[in-house]
C-alpha cells in the first residue's frame, strides 16, 4: 500500500474518534492545539483551534471553568493567534482575559455563564482611566485592553446572570456589578451573531476602540419589560445600556436586535482631548426602559461624523432619538435617516446643548460646546408620547446651529389642552439632560428654542386626540425656514406656529389639518422679518396675530391661498 495514503488512514483512526467524543465529557483530550500537519502530499489539518474542554473545562454549568478558559486563551494567544472553541456545554466563569489575535467562538447550544458571585469580577490596575477617573477597571465578564484583532463570534449566548447575582448597587453601576463585556484601548475588533442577554450592568462597553464591527448580534437584557407600567414596577433597574461607545472611533453597528433596561445604543465620551467619530449604525432594531439612540449623557469631547441610518425603534421609555452636549463637547456633522417609531413614551427627537459640565477625568479642563451640522430625515412615528413630542434647545449663550427636519412624518397621543401652551420652560441649563428635562412641552409636535439656520422641511405633524397646544414654537431662533409643513389643529389652538423673539423667517407652502382659527401668532419684541409664502390657509379666521410687542411691519404676506 502507498505509504502516504497509509499515514492518511492511521491518522483518521486517531482523530475522527477524538472528534467525536468533543461533546462527551468523559472524554480525553490529550492535546491543546487541535493541529497536524503532513508533508507535501497537500494534506494539512490546521484548524488553529483551541478546544477548553482540553485544558479542563467540564460545561456543566456547575463547576467554575475560568481557568481552563482562559488557559485556552492563554496558549493560543502565545502561539500566535487562533480560535478558542466553546461547544455543547454551559461554561460557569468569572472576569476572562481577551487577548490579541484570540478568536472567542461560542457555538450554537453553548453558553458562557457569569458567575453570580462578586468576588469572581476583580478591580485590577489598568493604564486608563475609568468613569470615575481613577487608574482601574471596573466588573466584567469579558475584559481586553490594548489588544489587537480580537473578535468574539458564534450563535451561542454569553447570559450574564444580571437576575441571580446579589452584588451591591453602586455608581457606577459596574463598580458593584458586571458588565459582560468591556474592551479599552482595543484596536481590530468583531463581535459578530452572538446573543447577550441578563447583564448585571451596561451590557457590552468599548473604551477608546478603533475600527470596529459590530454586527447581527442581539442583546436580552431588560428587566421590568412591560412598557405600560411604570418603569421599575417589578425590580431595581440594573443600568443595563444595551451598548456603549466611549470614545470610540471607526465603528461599523448593523444588523442588531437590542432589547435593553436602560438606553438602547449610547455613545459617550469621557475624556476632554478624545472622540465618538465616524460612525456607523444601521440595519438595527431597539426597544428599551430609557432612550433609543442617542448620543450622550456623557458628553466631555467630539462627536462627529455620525451616521445612523434604516432602524427600527419602538417601545421605548424615554427618548427615540436624541443628540445632546451638556459637558462641554462638540458635536457636528450627525446624520439620521430612514427610521421608524412605535410607541415612544417620551420625545421622539431630543436635541440638547446645556450646561451640566460634569468631570470625569481629574483636573480636566472643560471644552467650550457647540452643536451643529444635524440631518435627520425619512422619520416616521406613531404613538408619541403626548408630553414631550419633540424638543430642539439650546442656550441663550451658545445656540444650537444648522439644523435640517425633512421629511417627518410624526404621529402623536395628543390630549393636551389649550393652557398647557402658556407654560414657561425653564431653561435648566445644568439638568440631566432627556426628553422628559422640561416637563409638558407647550407645543404637541416641536419646540423649538435657541437654536440658529433651522429648516422644517415637508413636515407632517398629526394626533390621536385632539390637542389645543401649537404644533410647532418656535422661542428666540433665528434664520428658520418652515416649508410644506402640515399639520393639525383645532378651533381652541392658539396658533398652529407660534413665534416668540424670532426673526428671520420664511413659511412657505404650509397648512392647517384641521378646524384651525389662527395659522401663525407672533410675540417678543425681538421678532423680525417674518414672511408667509403661498401658505393654504382655507378656512382659517386669521392668517397671523401679533402680540402686543410685536407690530405688522415685520410680517409680509405672499400668495396665500384662501379658498
């Protein structure tokens, strides 16, 4: 017989039993690194495969397997780089190691478990700084730092454990209790297909991470899911964010289902002198307990080139969409597009520059903030919330700039009456910053204040019940452009559009849905250069209606269609 067909024959009676006795824990496997090779008769196994079972795991769900675990990492990591492979089994860990060029692959029907005691997640020393500012990481799961090409795959599940573990409640949240997954300093990274689901805190954080894809994975991880009652109504929120960024930037996000405790997709940024940057979130569907997609709380440096794009977002407790400075960051250049809401509980779009200047670095030095430079359009909703809407706010000091609504088409509870309109909103510069800061808007559909070169453009603005408030106000902006607005009113609504210290603008091609009285009311001494181009305002008693600072030279009249 042919000697290199004789070695192929002896060779797979010894691996094909090894095989298939993987699943088995009675099973020996004599080696780490699941590798031959042969000479040049073109037959090579080189699976670059690192099997825990091999270094002692058992998968029983009972016995702590960290150590064979990260043994795995440990030695394909020393030979340059593989795949560490958990499969049919539920694998019981504490805080492992990611380290560079280690692939972790959890097949189909395996799971990682977190451990449900505190003292398995360590506080160790790191070169970064945490949330807090000091030189430390806090609880995870799953920890890598400054490493390089790593990835964790497979359709197996990483569960957490957030409901059986008894850690303490701490602020940070992961000070006391695991993430499952924390990355800092990290460059070349995938997650890809896997589940994460229970987390005892944020679910899944990257720290100062560059090019990075994350994609098809899905995050269960919510407690109290009923969304009709109140939010906490069956236990303590874990802060269980579905994802962070901080400070991260060349991002790929797509693909993703998250079902989040806490703000669903939340990028951050912690250190004055660093940046969220060129970005991109798509294809992805978000329900949670907080905000949808949003950019903040955690607002220190940059965020720029953002791009988020065809998602879906419904369910949600607080906020859709929102875009906030509020610690000194400078944010422009976002873009937001193709996007579908379903029963939002707070506002629909959320735009925010403040004053909080909150420090999380020592003796950091806080950035002046601006905010410009957002697209949002092709954005449909239904069920929104009838107290918020949406709200579009700067500061008095620095306002927010260039600013484009296309193409809205917003759908909302309504029932609010006429008075809620004479509300006056304080400006709470230094509040935590979401849709629900300002209580009640005075507006069913935008308020709009501060804010400088604005343009509404085919916008549609609906309820469910009747609502006496304006659709749209618009309070000390300046250069807004309103085109092909429409939008419902009644015959108790002050004014569809009211403006307050406004000056410079054009409202073009715009009507009234409705039993609308007044189209347009004016007010503020500051109001100026106010023009109404081919408007339909059939049916409408008055066109506009100036208060008692404001008089009728600043308005012009162009082509209206009154019947």
């Amino acid at each position: 017989m042919n000697y290199k067909i004789l070695v192929v024959l002896i060779l797979a009676n010894v691996l094909v039993p090894t095989w298939c006795a993987l699943g088995s824990e009675q099973s020996i496997r004599s080696t780490a690194k699941l590798s031959e090779h042969l000479d040049n008769s073109g037959f090579i196994v080189d699976s670059g495969t690192w099997d825990v079972y091999a270094q002692g795991a058992k998968g029983d769900g009972k016995t702590k397997d960290t150590e064979a675990i990260q043994e795995a990492i440990n030695l394909c990591h020393s030979a340059g780089g593989g795949r560490v492979y958990l499969h049919n089994g539920k694998f019981l860990s504490g805080t492992i190691y990611l380290k560079s060029n280690v692939t972790l692959h959890i097949e189909s029907g395996a799971m990682l478990l977190g451990s449900d005691q505190v003292d398995d997640y360590p506080i160790t020393p790191s070169k970064y700084p945490s949330y807090s500012g000091d030189f430390v990481t806090n609880k995870t799961l799953i920890y890598a730092e400054d490493a390089h090409n790593i990835s964790i795959i497979g359709n197996g599940i990483i569960d957490g454990r957030g409901d059986d573990f008894d850690g303490p409640y701490l602020f940070p949240s992961f000070s006391g209790r695991p993430r499952i997954i924390h990355f800092r300093g990290c460059e070349d990274i995938q997650i890809r297909d896997i589940t994460l689901k229970n987390s005892g805190s944020w679910v899944q954080s990257y720290q100062s991470c560059k090019n990075m894809i994350i994609d098809g994975i899905t995050v269960d991880s919510r407690e109290n899911v009923d969304i009709e009652k109140p939010r906490f109504y069956a236990q303590r929120g874990r802060n269980t964010d579905g994802l962070d960024l901080v400070d991260c930037e060349k991002v790929r996000i797509s693909n993703c289902y998250i079902n989040s405790g806490d703000d669903g997709i939340c990028l951050k940024s912690f250190s004055p002198d660093q940046a969220c940057r060129d970005i991109t979130i798509t294809n992805c569907i978000v329900s949670t307990n907080a905000s949808g997609i949003k950019i903040g709380t955690e607002t220190s440096g940059t965020f720029e080139d953002i791009t988020i794009t065809n998602c879906t977002i419904y369910d949600t407790r607080i906020d859709a969409l929102s875009i906030m400075t509020v610690d000194g960051a400078r944010i422009e250049r976002i873009s937001m597009s193709n996007i579908s809401l379903r029963n939002i509980k707070g506002s629909a779009i959320f735009i925010r520059q403040g004053n909080r200047n909150r420090p999380y670095r020592k003796d950091a030095e806080i950035n002046k903030p601006h905010l410009k430079d957002i697209l949002i359009e092709n954005i449909q909703g239904s069920g929104i919330s009838s107290n918020q809407g949406c709200s579009i706010t700067g500061l008095k000091t620095a306002l927010v700039e260039n600013v484009v609504l296309r193409n809205i088409n917003l759908d909302f509870e309504g029932g609010k009456l006429a008075d809620e309109s004479l509300r006056t909103i304080p400006e709470k510069e230094d509040a935590y910053p979401n849709g629900l800061t300002f209580g009640t808007l005075p507006a069913y559909g935008f308020y709009i204040r501060h804010v400088k070169n604005i343009v509404l453009d085919n916008v549609q603005l609906s309820y469910d019940k009747e609502d006496q408030r304006p659709a749209v106000i618009c309070e000390n902006t300046e250069s807004l452009r309103i085109n092909s607005l429409r939008a419902e009113s009644s015959l108790k609504t002050p004014a569809v559009i009211s403006l307050i210290g406004s000056r410079e603008v054009t409202i073009s091609n715009s009507e009234s849905m409705g039993t609308g009285r007044v189209f347009l009311s004016v007010n503020g001494q500051e109001s100026n250069d106010i023009n109404l181009i081919n408007n339909r305002l059939k049916g409408m008693q008055h066109k506009y209606v100036l208060g008692d600072s404001a008089t009728k030279s600043i308005v012009n009249e162009f082509g209206t269609i009154e019947k």
